[in-house]
C-alpha cells in the first residue's frame, strides 16, 4: 500500500513538472490538485479572496493583512508548491530562527507530509528544520533578528511573514541575495518577494510597501443599489443603540445595556443596507486596484470581513476586550496606528523659534552654563546642543544642531572646539564602535564631564535606564527603554528646536520620522523595540544622547566628580545602534 502511494506521488510528481507554465498561471488550481488540509483535498471555501493572491505572478507582493484570515498557512502552501513546480531557492523569513524552525516543523512539514506529489519529492536524508529540500528546490527557513545564517545563501525567492517585526537591516541582508536572480522583464526586478505582514505604524514595514504599490482591496457590491465598496469598521460598523463614532466606542462600552453588540451589522455606505449576505457571496466580491497603473508593486489590503464567516461584526467589535487601542487596529483590523507612544510628532516642529539659536562665534562672546551635548558618532557624526533655561523646568533649548565630518580632520579636535566654544559641562556620544574618541575627549576634559554610552538590555523593570560610570566615562541606556522615554518627552514639547537653522530642522524631521516603536505580541507577553530600518536617522539618537547627558546632570549629580549640577529634568538616551550590546 506504501508503495503503491509513492508511485503514485511520483507520477503526480512528474506530471507536475510536465506543466510547470499551467501551474504558475493557475497556482490555485494545483495547490487544490496536490495539497490537503485536514485529510481533506486543500480548497479556498470561505477564503475565496486567497485565490488571487496565490495566482499573483507579479515578483514584488505586499499583502497588509490582519490575524485570523488564514495567510501563514497560505504563504506557507505558496512556498511549497513553488518549491514544486519550479527550480527554486526560497527564502521564509520569519522574525526570528527559533520561530521559524518551529513553524517548519510543526507547520510546514505536515503540508509536505499530507501530499503524496510533496512527499515524493522530500530528501529524507536532510533532516535540519532550518532547511527543507523538495525535488530540485530548498526551501530555507531563517529568522531576522540580528541573525546571518542566510546572508551567503543566493536565492530566487524571498518570502518574510510578520515583516513588520523583523530586523530591516537584516532583511535587506536576504534581498541582496536575489540580485542573480532571473530579472522580471516588465519591471526590470530580479527575483521574487512575497511579504505577508500586520502591520504596525504608518508608513513603516508592510505599511510602505503596500502604499507604493497599486492598492488592491476586496471590494463588496451590495445587492440593493449596486454601489461597489470597501466597507470600513470606523464608518459603516452599526451598533444597534449606539449613536457615537465607532473611533469612540471602547471596551467599557461592550457590556453597557444600550448598546446591542449582538446585533452589529456592515452596512451599505449608500443605501444602508445590511451588507451581511453580500459579503459571504464571492460573486459579489472582488480585489480592486486604487492604482492599476503601478507596476512596480502589487499590493492587498486584507480586513477582517474579507472572511467574513469567521470574522462576524460583533465579534470584531467584541475584540475590544482582549486588545489595547493599537492592538486592535493592527491585529483585528489591519491597519496601522500611530499615536504619542509609538511615533515621534511631526506637529513638534510647528513651535520652532528663533530665540534658542546661538552660533559657535555668539557662544564664545557669552557667558554660558549648563550646557550639555549629546553626539552620533560615524563618518558625518550629528550633534546637538542645548539647555535648560529654567530651573526646574522640563523644557530643553536647543541652540545648536549641525555636522562635522572625519574628512575635516580628527573628531576629538573638532567635539573639542564645540566644547570649548559653547563651554559644555556635559557630553554624551555613542561608545561604538570605536572608543578611542570617547578616551581622548574623557582625558582633555577637566572642568566638565565626557561619557560614551553603551546599550544594555533590563533584565528587570527595577533597574534603572541610565547607569552611569564617572570612574570609566561609560554610561549604560537600555535601548528601548530610553528611546520611548525621550520620544514621549518630543511629543510634549520638550524640546525647543532653532527655528533659524532650517536646514538642519529639515533633517531632524526626516530622521525622527524614521524613528518608530514596534510593540509585538508574542507567547512571552508583549515587548517593544525601536528596530533599525536602515534608513538615515542620527539626529534621532544625537537627540537622544543630549537627553542623557540631561539625566546624568540632573538625577545622577550627586555621584558625580567635578560636574556642574545644572536645573532639573527626566529625560534619557539611546544610540544608533553601532556597538549595541542589547
């Protein structure tokens, strides 16, 4: 009986590879021929919408999805039947290696194991869940979260679940693996990406992926008044009793009387009409491009509804109560949040003086105290310089931003004049990944205080963010910690930055911007983390290191030699990530 299965898996094997265009085109069609689900022949019964996307040829696909619509266990059947009926090496990310094994064992080898066409094709010799041989083609399954274990694999495919919890440097790792990869004659891109993500903040991840992309939704057309739409939990949600915004409506809302939770309903943002028996209808559905012209990305915004009978209204609203604010919009609903603990506030910028300025020439003709810096140490390394003009107060001045480069001679001289020249008491820089600046300007500073700073990881909440060392001139920032810290003191206005240097505003502007907090869900409970995108953002950690060197002045003065106690506030640091030890 064994065998006679076998022979028949390789004859379906064979056959698969005879019809290797078909099975491209119509990828549907054989992941129906050749997979199960349950015992039973795999089909897309009430996750009609997945057809498209697995049929989707196009190389670059972002899909921006919410949980409980079945996607992982679809990109996980994508990767499968790629491996089988093409020459393929495939890369599955996921964001990290113990979580990506994991899913190749318990997931992934059960999809190879259900089909007779897979199992024929499985070397049995390899035995590492890290990597999963089929016929011709490797699929290797690799975490992104600081991890190298793929950086040396070439590949034709990339395929990243959950990007948006991914380490971004290391993802463009794995993309510069598919640079010899056959090149897409429409678009002129070589290989293949197929990201599958919740996404988090705006314009970040999935997020900015799928707002360059052609912006495909799946659009219901309700049976009364054939208007064609793309219903919206905040606009067209009616809850039976309840009057308000649904932005408005929140978990002590769910078990007020008034309100019929029960008998939520989507309604026609037309007519009215409850959309319920449209929407479970798949002729009355359809993916939908905002912007078919672009070619260079193809794009799926996936909701709850667009799998409605196991995502009911109520039950999305009912949600509320096991979901922060964020949580629900990014997990339930599919959409990105934004807000004053995730993101740094560009509406800061809006109170921008003059009265802060003060250049180098003006500072050596004034008379200044308790003046810290906080500097981003690179080949350009930022800076800023500021402070308190009141005692007590909570708010920074900024009277200076700007650059210096390697290229003008040796960094410690060129710190050294801003020291001197704006008679700073404090200094802060990044310790990594060379110290010996750190060193040099530490033994040329009597009358002040210079301190490298180094990431460290809290391994409990009662430790303390910043720890610093005047014995060493190191002082330890948990990473995270510190960033949420000094983003929180941004958005309250804190900080007042020089209007008269727009230039450099200009910059500060894109570079907070590339600043996000991430919060992840996971089995261990919720933790956060500001990942590394890969784009430019010093000013970001120069601003966070002038924070530090303001902690350090204020609550820590009492440890400290030498130091010039200056007027208080909390704030703290965080670095760029060179020489990060968290």
């Amino acid at each position: 009986m064994a065998l006679s299965v076998k022979l028949q898996g390789f004859s379906d094997r064979v056959a698969a590879i005879a019809d290797r265009s078909t099975a491209m085109t119509r990828l549907s069609e054989w992941m129906q021929k050749n997979l199960r689900l349950n015992g039973r022949p795999y089909n897309f019964n009430k996750h009609e919408m997945q057809r498209a996307i697995a049929e989707d040829q196009h190389p670059h696909k972002a899909v921006k999805k919410c949980s409980q619509v079945g996607l992982t266990e679809l990109s996980l059947r994508i990767a499968a039947a790629l491996a089988a009926v093409t020459r393929s090496r495939i890369i599955y990310v996921f964001p990290s290696a113990a979580f990506s094994q994991k899913v190749s064992a318990d997931r992934f080898l059960p999809i190879v194991k259900d089909s007779p066409t897979l199992s024929a094709m499985q070397h049995n010799e390899v035995k590492s869940s890290a990597m999963r041989k089929l016929g011709n083609s490797t699929v290797y399954f690799v975490g992104a979260s600081g991890t190298t274990q793929a950086i040396s694999i070439p590949a034709t495919h990339l395929i990243i679940d959950e990007e948006d919890f991914c380490d971004m440097v290391v993802l463009g790792q794995f993309n510069a693996r598919l640079r010899h990869a056959e090149e897409d004659p429409k678009t002129g891109l070589r290989g293949v990406r197929q990201r599958f993500s919740t996404p988090t903040i705006p314009n970040y991840g999935v997020s900015k992926h799928f707002n360059n992309s052609d912006q495909k939704s799946y659009t219901v057309k309700c049976s009364k008044c054939n208007t064609t739409q793309i219903p919206d939990y905040y606009n067209d949600f009616v809850i039976p009793g309840y009057d308000g915004a649904m932005a408005m409506f929140d978990k002590t809302d769910l078990d007020n009387p008034k309100f019929e939770v029960a008998k939520t309903y989507i309604k026609c943002n037309k007519c009215g009409k409850d959309l319920w028996k449209d929407l479970i209808d798949p002729s009355r559905r359809a993916w939908v491009a905002k912007y078919p012209d672009r070619i260079m990305m193809s794009g799926y915004q996936v909701s709850p509804i667009d799998v409605p009978e196991y995502n009911k209204a109520a039950a999305i609203v009912r949600q509320l109560e096991d979901f922060t604010t964020q949580d629900h919009r990014n997990f339930v609903l599919g959409k990105e949040h934004e807000d004053t603990n995730n993101s740094f506030l560009q509406s800061v910028f809006a109170n921008c003086t003059d009265a802060s300025f003060l250049s180098l020439a003006e500072a050596k003709q004034t008379t200044l105290s308790g003046i810290i810096m906080g500097v981003d140490i690179g080949k350009v390394s930022h800076y800023f310089i500021g402070k308190r003009p009141e005692v007590g107060g909570k708010r920074i001045d900024i009277i200076a931003i700007g650059t210096i480069s390697i290229s003008n001679g040796p960094l410690a001289e060129q710190l050294q004049v801003l020291i001197n020249g704006y008679n700073v008491h404090l200094t802060v820089l990044d310790a990594g990944p060379d110290f010996s600046t750190p060193q040099t300007l530490i033994a040329d500073n009597l009358h002040g205080s210079v301190y490298g700073c180094e990431y460290y990881r809290k391994v409990a909440a009662s430790y303390s963010n910043v720890m610093p060392d005047p014995e060493t001139g190191v002082v330890k920032a948990d990473r995270s910690g510190t960033l949420t810290d000094t983003m929180r003191a941004h958005n309250s206005g804190h900080f007042r930055y020089p209007a008269a240097q727009v230039e450099e505003v200009k910059e500060v502007k894109l570079h907070l911007e590339e600043t996000k907090k991430v919060t992840k869900v996971g089995e261990m409970g919720d933790s956060s983390s500001f990942p590394k995108t890969g784009k430019a953002d010093h000013y970001a950690h120069a601003l966070n290191y002038l924070k530090i060197a303001d902690e350090i002045a204020h609550e820590h003065s009492t440890n400290l030699k030498g130091v010039a106690v200056m007027p208080s506030v909390t704030c703290v640091v965080i670095g760029s990530g060179r020489g990060q030890r968290s």
